[in-house]
C-alpha cells in the first residue's frame, strides 16, 4: 500500500499550507472567557523596523513551545503578539527616506512628519511579524498590539499622569547621555560600547602662586574648556599639601580648586583627575558632593559654546586638535600615550555620545523598585536560571531615576502643557484646552516624547485592554512566563516589574526565563561586521522551519550560550527525514487498520511492545518533566532518543516479523501498538516541530477527536500499559543482539551471512527471558543455529560476549582471524577494567560512602560486582582463543 505522505518530506509547501489552516480556523485565538486554566505569554515586542534575528529565532521558538505544549494540556492559552514603536530607530528610517527627497523633517513641520511616519509604517513597519509567521509562531494575531496605537496611548497616559499625581515623576537639569546627531537623550542601552584605539593627553595645570604642575590625563581634551575643580586622593601624600590650593586652568586661564575625593584612583595616570561636571557622569556626582560650578561647553550638536571661549563654534574634534596643539605651543602637554577605551555610541547612528546637562523628565524609582525586590525575594516572580536574580538585585538596589523624556518627534508625546501667561504647568489624561491653574488658553505643549521603554513597561496589562477593566485582564493577567534576552533584564523586565505592581497590585509574571545568546559555530557573537550572521530566513528555505527549530532547542541549555552551525541544522533535518521515513513505514503497514476499533486492552503484549509502550511513557513523564522546568534541552534530547534510537532503529525492526508473518492476530497486534507509539509521538513533538507532525497526524487513518493535531491532547503518563520488569527483561534480549552485531561487525562478517551462536545463562530466569526473546535474536543478530541453555559447553574457536548475566558464545572456524579476535578482546578487557577501576576509586572514598544514599551505593557495588564478572569471561574466553594458535 502506497502511504498518502510523499517519499521525501518537502517542507516549504506544508509549512505554508499548515500555518495558513490553522490561522484561517483561528486556532491560536485565547478565550478570555473559557473555564479552563489560563496560560499567557507576552511576547517581548521586536521594533517595528526590525528583522527576523537569530535572537528573534530562539526567543520566538521557545515561547511558541511553551505555548503549544500549554495549549494541548487543555489551557487557555494567550501569547500577545506585538510591536514596538522604537522611537529613535523609526524616526531615522523616515528620515533617510526625506534626505533622499531632499527634504528634513523640520521643513515638513511635527504634524506632517509624523503622518509620514504612520504612512511608512503601514506600507513597509512590521514586516517582522510576517517573518515570525514563517518560523511557526503561534501567537493570537487577532489582538496584534503597537506601542502606539490608541489603547496603548490612553494606557500611557493614565501611567504618567497617575505617577505625577503621587510625585514620582518630576523634570530636573541633570546629566545625560546625548547623541549629537538625533539630538536627543539616550538610555544606557541605546547606547553600545565598542573597544577604540585612542590617546590619553597628560596635560600640565600650573599651580597658582607657585611653580609646580599638577598634571592630569584625559581621552577627552577638549572637555577642558568646562573643568571646575582638581581632584587628587585624600591619602595621597604626593598632593596633600595642595588640597585647598587652585590650578590655572589652561587656555581659559580660570583658577579652580583642587579638592580631595576618594573617588581618584592613586594608581591611574599621575593621580591627579580633572573634574568636568557637565561632561562625565562621575565628575558630575563628584560636582554634587563639592557643590562645584557646572559649566558646558558643548551646543546640541556637540560644537564649542560661548564658554568655550576661543573655541567657541568649532567641532568638538576639530576643537580637540587645536587645544592640543595650542597646549603644545605652550609647554603644557606633558606626554601623549596610546590608549584604548570603551567609547559610548548611538545605537542608531553610532554617532559618539556626549554626556550632556539638559533638563528632562524623570522617574522616581526608588519607592517602585523596592516592591519589585520584594516579588522576587519572596518567590512571587520566579528569575531563571537563579543565578540571574543575583544581576537583577545589584540593579535594582543601586537604581537610579530613570530618564524618560526624548527629544525626537515619533512616540508618545508627554502629556503636560506649559502657560505662557502664569508659567505654570498642565498634567492631563486629555489634551489640554486652558491652563488649569490661571485658565489661559495660551498654552503650549512640551515637545518632547517618552522613552520608547516607558511605552513597553506597561506592556504586560496595556495590551490586555488596561485601564479599562477587560476580560482579558481579568483572565491572563499576571501573565505565566516573560521568555526574553539577559541584555533586557534591566531595562525591560525590571521597568515591568515596577509598573505592574504598582498599577495593578500584581507581578506581571510568574516566571522569567533568560535565554542565552546564539552564536557562531566557534563561539563569537554573530555580528555583520565579522561576517559570521547566520540569516534565520536562509535556513528556513534550505533546512525546514521545524529542523531549525529543533536545533535551537537541542542546544537551548540553561545558562549556556548556544553554538550554532548549519551542520548542525543539517544534522537535525536528518532527523526530520528519519521521522518521515519511519512514519511512511507505519502507514504502509497500516493497511486495513481501524483505529476506533483497535485497543490495547486486554491484548497479549509481546517483549517488544511492553518495551516500547514503557520507554514511550517514560519519555512522556520526562518530556512535561523537562518543558515544566525551562530546560529546553533535555526536552529535545529525550525526543530525539526515544524518536531516533527506540522507534525507528528497534521497534520498528522488532515488529516486522509479525507485520509481515502469516499470524493474523500478531499483525493486528503489531498494528495498534505501532499506531499507538507513532500517534503519541507526533503529540509530544508537534510543540517543537509543528509542521511536520501535523502533516504526517493528518495522513493517519481512521477519523480523529479533532480537526487539527495541534488541538488534541499532549499525552500524560497513566494512559499507557507500563511493564518495567518486562521492559527491563526486552533490554537484555536488545544487549543480546547488540553483542552479536558487534562482533560480525568487527569479524567483518557478511550481514547476509548466518552466524551461529550459543548463549550461557546464569539463571532459570534469565533463560526464559533469552527464549522468549530466541525469534528476535535469530531476525535481528542473523543466526542461523541459535542454543540457549545454562552451563553450555563453549564450541572451539569461540568469540565472547557478555550481555548482562548471559555469555554470548560465537563458534567462528571459518569465519575468525585469530589474530584480530585477541585484539579485540583485549580492548575489550581495557574498557572492562576501566570500569572497574572507577568504581574501585569511588567506592574507597570514604566521603561519597558515608554521604551516598543506599540505593546509589547498591546500584555502584552492582556495577562493580558485574564489571569484575565480565572481566573474567573475557580474560577466559581470551585464554581460549590464545590456545588456538
């Protein structure tokens, strides 16, 4: 019989033909008003201008089996998709598209630019979500959210009014980062350091009233024109007499202080630093601690300023290279050094950063942050792997307020309006008509917009319908799982954290799972400028989305960066390949098969089938073992063990014999337990692999419970015939075969050719197990004379095995090398010893003795007992063989 699935599995037609059924049937539609228990994910938003990312890949992987395998357990499931508005990199998308028209977004004027924007991003934004798609991702497209769109923007409102009104939110002239070309605040992880090659100046500052220098080194000379102080260690002696004494400052011939701060390091430089407090973050709190005078020196385009005196209006670099020179000309360079530091760029435009005073907008976080401690500490949100709770506590007690206003056009402008008659301000949910403190109607609103993250920290409940009250709250919310990246930690999941237990009195998850990072086959972080980025797209269209998928899983270890190659991902489409294959065998041999009629009740099981049916309910413990814990990994490998090596390399060939006999009752027997283990399979794989096992479920005869596999239910244990003993008993039988495959292999026998072959057994008991095993033996290992018995004579010119307590015995006149056999036994006898000699060692340590429990030392003392059994067949056998010669 012809099975109904083709020879080889294509993937790119059942991918898109799956996908497209079970969305068009609105199978990934949570139901906020079902009884079942809820399940809900939040998927961490990818910026709308973004692109399908190996990050994207293994993040996206692991939500959409959390979320499948939740589903097929009988939960309502909720995965939130979304996107993020991204603020700045948007912006810059649409302005590059106005450069090339020759225009900028000033001569298009606020309201027309950001028309153009939502013009961009409903014809090119999102196309990530597309991408997802083809990845498999089942997330409910019917509640797609935007960090901008209406519900959101009333969300973040009622957010930012709301923490005025209890003054955590507050606007201060402090220090910031800044990019000189978007011209806007930047939050630390909009800003990458990249390692740079540069110069340390050690510049000479004349010390007033005597003759003496102090020298001091700098990266940045140019940010001389705005020091205020000198500071040197209080315990270096080498300057205490200066303590209290003032410098010249160079150039600008301004006298400042020289001040003690235990902040100097004594051994960098000459021990003397330069105090900029409006260019360097830690001279700035240096500033605050000495009330220093803040001076800047720098425009928003990062050009010299009146206080820069004669420099005033140059480029800070070329300002940079004319102070050195004119430091020079006046003898006051004392040594240029080579110097590599981590610079801070854009993360846009990779503009270098300046730290920048500017007066911005701030949250209060310290009252918010102590709450989010508090949630992790007592267990309400769980952070895996633990060792990550540890990076979460050292943030979240040393926070700082967070900056939360940007100076661009595209995001969520704040809601607050300034009266240019009283000078007072407007905080309001709606747009502001009048002032509300004079009654003005000349009022203006502040031009700037929140921090992208501001938007995506309420995320969580402003997707789910808040501030109104929805079903949908009331249902999902707090969510079960956060699946995200270690870099986001801060920035994102703390920020959620805070927002959710003070606006809905709730963690927003129970879990947070931090994937590790995907990298190169040898180690490196993928990035474009090495040439080493893997394109997920790519290997969708060569390899299969379910191959890629189960790779990323396979290596998806807690805590472990994963190493990915495409040979790695070839090798797991072998493995797809190997389930098609064996899935054509089943249905092959299915013909006439009825499964509603079939059971395995009350059937006469043989060894086979009691093995199989019990490794299959082991693997359906260990799977929902492995997939409740996060470990990704295991899940995949007790998969891939059960699939590869007990279905297709054993089952299937034990049971041919009675598929293809002439016993009627054998076959249908044969029939339903292969039936049975592929239908369960495919179930515990699909939340990995969905396509290919929908494909093949659909092919299986008779009619289903439901329309799709992806609707019925993931197997539990209890549900199967489990025979421990009987498959323990099947294993023997298996190592029986196993050692005489090893040695026509390695006798380089014919696998046509019969081998003739005695077994030795040690008991009553393991004598019946070898006769009932006696037809599998003779298939499987091709003997031709097989003898079973207790105390068997050993034939002349005898090859040994040892399987477990049976002595395999292989009369080999004709078919030996002498020569070859005695090199065979002899590794075999190293291997034996080896073992003996590690439990030896083991079980002499008196620590592991006493600490050990009984039954790992039993089963030890076991293991040694038998390693010391076989070695002495072995060494007998080898005795044997010698005296052929």
């Amino acid at each position: 019989m012809e099975p109904k699935l083709a020879k080889g599995y294509e993937p790119q037609s059942v991918e898109q033909h799956w996908y497209a059924a079970w969305e068009r049937d609105g199978l990934f539609h949570a139901n906020e008003l079902g009884t079942a228990e809820s399940y809900s994910i939040v998927i961490p938003p990818p910026n709308v201008t973004g692109v399908l990312h190996m990050g994207h890949a293994l993040n996206n992987t692991l939500q959409d089996i959390l979320a499948r395998w939740q589903r097929m357990r009988g939960c309502d499931v909720l995965w939130m998709p979304g996107t993020d508005h991204a603020g700045i990199a948007t912006q810059n998308v649409v302005e590059k598209q106005l450069a090339v028209e020759g225009l900028d977004r000033h001569a298009l004027g606020r309201d027309a630019f950001i028309e153009r924007v939502w013009k961009w991003r409903s014809e090119s934004g999102g196309q990530i979500i597309q991408q997802l798609k083809r990845l498999g991702a089942s997330c409910d497209w019917e509640r797609e959210r935007f960090t901008m769109d209406e519900g959101l923007s009333e969300a973040v409102r009622e957010v930012f009014v709301r923490l005025y009104e209890d003054d955590l939110i507050y606007r201060a002239n402090r220090l910031i980062n800044w990019c000189p070309r978007c011209h806007t605040a930047l939050s630390d992880l909009e800003v990458e350091h990249e390692e740079k090659r540069g110069h340390l100046w050690h510049l000479r500052y004349p010390v007033v009233g005597t003759d003496r220098y102090l020298v001091v080194a700098t990266t940045r000379p140019e940010t001389m024109l705005g020091d205020t102080a000198v500071a040197v260690n209080p315990d270096d002696e080498r300057y205490r007499d200066l303590i209290g004494k003032m410098v010249r400052l160079p150039l600008v011939e301004r006298d400042i202080p020289i001040i003690a701060d235990s902040y100097v390091d004594l051994e960098f430089g000459s021990g003397a630093v330069k105090i900029t407090p409006a260019h360097d973050f830690n001279d700035f709190e240096v500033g605050k601690r000495h009330n220093l005078e803040i001076i800047n020196v720098f425009d928003t385009s990062a050009l010299v300023n009146a206080n820069g005196g004669p420099y005033a209006g140059q480029e800070r670099y070329e300002a940079r290279a004319n102070i050195v020179a004119d430091l020079e000309l006046h003898g006051l360079l004392e040594k240029v050094e080579d110097y590599a530091n981590a610079v801070g760029e854009c993360y846009r435009c990779k503009t270098v950063i300046e730290p920048y005073m500017s007066l911005q907008w701030y949250v209060k976080v310290g009252p918010l942050a102590d709450k989010a401690i508090q949630a992790v500490q007592n267990g309400q949100t769980r952070i895996l792997p633990e060792q990550w709770e540890k990076t979460y506590y050292e943030w979240m007690f040393n926070i700082q307020d967070w900056c939360i206003s940007r100076q661009i056009w595209w995001g969520h402008r704040i809601p607050v309006w300034y009266c240019n008659d009283c000078g007072e301000m407007t905080v309001s949910r709606d747009d502001a008509q009048t002032c509300q403190h004079c009654g003005s109607s000349h009022i203006r609103q502040d031009e700037d917009v929140l921090d992208t993250w501001f938007s995506s920290a309420l995320w969580p409940f402003s997707t789910m319908g808040w501030p109104q009250q929805t079903a949908t709250v009331a249902k999902f919310y707090p969510t079960s799982c956060l699946v995200t990246g270690f870099d986001i930690l801060f920035f994102w999941v703390a920020r959620m954290m805070m927002m959710g237990l003070k606006f809905m009195d709730a963690v927003p998850f129970k879990d947070v799972y931090i994937h590790a990072l995907v990298r190169d086959a040898q180690g490196q972080k993928m990035s474009k400028s090495k040439g080493n980025v893997i394109d997920p797209l790519h290997i969708i269209d060569e390899y299969g989305a379910d191959a890629f998928r189960f790779t990323l899983t396979s290596f998806a270890a807690m805590g472990r960066d994963i190493k990915l190659s495409t040979d790695r991902i070839a090798g797991y489409r072998n493995f797809a390949n190997k389930l098609w294959n064996a899935s054509r065998f089943t249905l092959m041999n299915l013909e006439g098969f009825d499964p509603q009629t079939a059971s395995l009740t009350n059937l006469d099981l043989s060894p086979a089938d009691r093995w199989i049916l019990t490794r299959l309910d082991e693997t359906i413990i260990r799977l929902n073992q492995a997939l409740t814990d996060y470990k990704f990994n295991d899940a995949a490998s007790v998969l891939y063990s059960f699939t590869w090596h007990a279905f297709c390399d054993w089952y299937i060939e034990l049971v041919k014999d009675d598929l293809y006999g002439e016993d009627a009752t054998a076959r249908n027997r044969a029939q339903t337990v292969l039936y049975v283990v592929l239908e369960q399979l495919l179930r515990l794989m699909h939340p990995i692999m969905p396509f290919i096992t929908e494909e093949i479920w659909q092919a299986l005869p008779g009619t289903r419970p439901c329309a799709y596999l992806m609707q019925s239910e993931f197997p539990q244990t209890g549900q199967l015939p489990v025979d421990v003993k009987g498959a323990a008993e099947m294993e023997l039988i298996m190592d029986v075969i196993r050692g005489i495959r090893n040695v026509r292999g390695e006798m380089d026998v014919a696998p046509g050719r019969q081998i003739n072959a005695v077994l030795d057994c040690r008991s009553a008991d393991t004598l019946a197990v070898m006769e009932a095993g006696r037809g599998y033996i003779r298939s499987l290992a091709r003997t031709g004379d097989l003898q079973i018995g207790i105390g068997m004579e050993r034939p002349d010119q005898s090859a040994t095995q040892v399987a477990g307590d049976v002595e395999i015995l292989l009369p080999l006149a004709g078919l030996i090398d002498v020569e070859e056999e005695l090199k065979r036994l002899d590794k075999e006898i190293a291997k034996a010893q080896k073992d003996i000699d590690f439990f030896d060692r083991k079980l002499s340590n008196e620590k592991f003795v006493a600490n050990a429990p009984a039954d790992v030392l039993e089963k030890d003392r076991s293991k040694q007992s038998e390693a010391k059994e076989k070695i002495s067949i072995l060494q007998q056998s080898r005795e044997k063989i010698a005296a052929l010669h």
